[in-house]
C-alpha cells in the first residue's frame, strides 16, 4: 500500500480541533491548516505537537503506570482506525507474508528464551498457533492465566479463534494474532511506523488529561458504553450479546476528542517501545518535559514479574475486549503491559504512524 497524497480531512472533529485549537494557540493561519489537511495520507489524523503528562497515579492505575510525568511530542499523523483485517488481507496479497503465528516454533530458538535445563516440550505442541481467549464455566482463580487462555495450534490472523473461527464477516474488524515482528512487517509495506508509547498515549487522551477516560470518569455516558469492553464477570460472564463478544468492526463506538477510534478497548495495539517502568526514569527526565520520549532497550525489557522467561518486550497500549471494571480497568490512556516481541493473541493488534515534525510553512 503506498500513502495517497492531497485528499481533504473528512471529520469535522479534526477540522473543528485544528481551527480552535491550533488556531487559537500556535498562531497558525487558516491557509496552513488547509494546506495541512490537504496534504493528509488517507485514514490518518494529524496530532498536533504539545506537551502532556503521560502516566498516571490515579486509584485505578497499576503500578507500572507511574511517576506520572512531563512530556513534549511533535507532531505525527496516526490512523483513524486500527489496521483492518480487509487492509492486512491485501498486504498478505500483496507480499506472500507468513505471520508469527502461522510458522511452526523451532525448539532451538525457543530454548535460547528459556531457563537452562527446560525440557522440550511434546512435538505435538511444536506446531503453529497461537493464544486464544476460552471463558471459565464459573469463577476462576484470576491470578492464573491458564484458566482462560490457551494455546490453540491453527489460530492465526485469519482464524482468531482457532480451527473452525474465520474473519469472514469481520473484514472491518481489527486484525488480531499478529506479533509485534508482523506489525513492523506491514508498517514497512504501507511507508508508515509504530507510534512511540508517549505518542499513542497522546493520541489516545484525545486532548483530555485530567479525567480517567478520553470522554469522562465513568464507563458509560447515558446509559451507553464509550468502548468495546467485557461487561459481567470476567472471565466467565459477559452480559453482551453473543454475537459481540470478541473485537467490533472499527468506528463501532465514539471517536475521542481528537477523531480516533478504539484507541479504548476492543484490542490492545503494539508500540515500538522496548518495555520499562515509569519508575526507571531518571529524577531528572521525571520532574522536566523529556522530547520525544523513547522506551528502555531491548536488554532491559524483559518482564520484571517473569524474569526467567528472556523474551523481549514491548509496550502495547488501550485494553481491548477483555478489560472488566471486575477483573481490571486497563482500557485508559495511561495503562500499559510488557507483550513479547513473538507473541500474538486473539485481542491484540495495532495502528501506525507517520512522522512530521512542523505544521507545513506558509
């Protein structure tokens, strides 16, 4: 897919954003906006530059979440959506590529990530697949993953759920069972990257810092969900309908405040930062406004919880699906896990970005 040039910003959320905000604030003339909206790839949004506390401290946040701190970010464009299943579909078409989740695992390679003397396990198990969500049948013990997730050899981008599931009537979902090695791949057919974890958390807030969600403090606004998130009992009862329990077609449920979609909820998206805490920043970089702010190196991403298991990982951001005010209230801007670099499941996808420093002179 190659970046389409000179087509006009169609939200009228961007536009009305661009001329009171970026008018009002950085004296920039309504001719500059036109000839940035003008020059906008297809799908994407631009994303003003300026400054934000990224993190939180907030009851509801998870540890890895804070020091909140003071951060600067240029400008960028970021897709309105999630890359679709329709849009990975042509890039597969496009290139023959074979994602993560469709090889087969190689003994050698996986014991490099293992402690010493790990045990091969079953050649039945060295088969090509993938983790899938399964629902208890009652209350479970939530600390141990194992009671809802599983290895299913044939899930894959084209069938989330396993054997038997397909995307068939889900073009417009997001794709999901795509490793972080996959979403690089695409990003370099389409000519675009990864957003940093201080950019996507930018994007997601939507202009808004101060409240808990892009849209308020509460899950509803009206009696209406504003995301794409489990209701019920997690992980054995889930109050929708059956036939929207897993991802919903993107644009499904309101844009934030700056004319993104789902950057809440439906599925967890990769950035391209090497996993850190907040707490290893520097005194220093905590108290000021870091630029531009990069993630820890691959060396120190591991996961501090699984130490043994030498994995590098990513930050990936948003919650999806399965997030539960019951089991946890990961679906916020500033909340965040470490995924494996290798690793894909059946609620985790991604969006990319394109870089511009500066608004387009005169």
């Amino acid at each position: 897919m190659i970046l389409s040039t000179a087509q006009k910003i169609a939200s009228r959320v961007f536009l009305f954003y661009l001329t009171s905000i970026i008018l009002g604030l950085s004296g920039v003339t309504q001719a500059q906006i036109k000839k940035v909206a003008a020059k906008a790839p297809a799908g994407m949004v631009w994303i003003p530059g300026g400054k934000f506390t990224m993190g939180s401290s907030d009851p509801s946040s998870r540890q890895n979440e804070g020091p909140p701190h003071g951060v600067t970010v240029d400008g960028f464009w970021i897709d309105k959506y999630a890359v679709t299943n329709r849009e990975f579909q042509r890039f597969v078409k496009a290139t023959g590529y074979i994602t993560t989740a469709e090889r087969a695992p190689s003994w050698e390679e996986l014991k490099q990530q293992l402690p010493p003397g790990a045990q091969k396990p079953d050649e039945s198990l060295l088969v090509a697949g993938s983790l899938v969500f399964t629902p208890s049948s009652g209350p479970v013990d939530r600390s141990d993953m194992r009671n809802f997730w599983r290895w299913v050899p044939g899930a894959s981008w084209q069938h989330p759920e396993g054997p038997g599931s397909s995307i068939e009537g889900r073009m417009e979902h997001p794709v999901v069972q795509v490793s972080w090695y996959d979403a690089q791949a695409y990003a370099k057919w389409a000519g675009k990257q990864l957003p940093t974890e201080a950019q996507w958390e930018y994007a997601a807030r939507g202009g808004q810092e101060k409240q808990r969600f892009p849209w308020g403090d509460t899950d509803k606004i009206k009696g209406r969900f504003m995301a794409n998130t489990w209701q019920g009992d997690f992980p054995w009862r889930n109050n929708k309908p059956s036939n929207a329990l897993y991802t919903s077609a993107v644009g499904a449920f309101p844009a934030n405040g700056f004319g993104l979609y789902d950057m809440i909820g439906n599925t967890w998206e990769w950035t391209t930062d090497w996993y850190q805490t907040h707490g290893q920043i520097k005194p220093e970089d905590c108290c000021g406004n870091r630029v531009n702010p990069r993630g820890g190196d691959r060396e120190a991403s591991y996961d501090p919880q699984m130490p043994e298991i030498k994995i590098p990982r990513k930050v990936i951001k948003g919650g999806s699906f399965l997030c539960a005010p019951s089991y946890c209230r990961r679906y916020r801007p500033p909340a965040r896990m470490a995924e494996p670099i290798d690793t894909s499941t059946c609620h985790l996808g991604f969006r990319l970005i394109v870089r511009q420093s500066t608004l387009a002179s005169p």
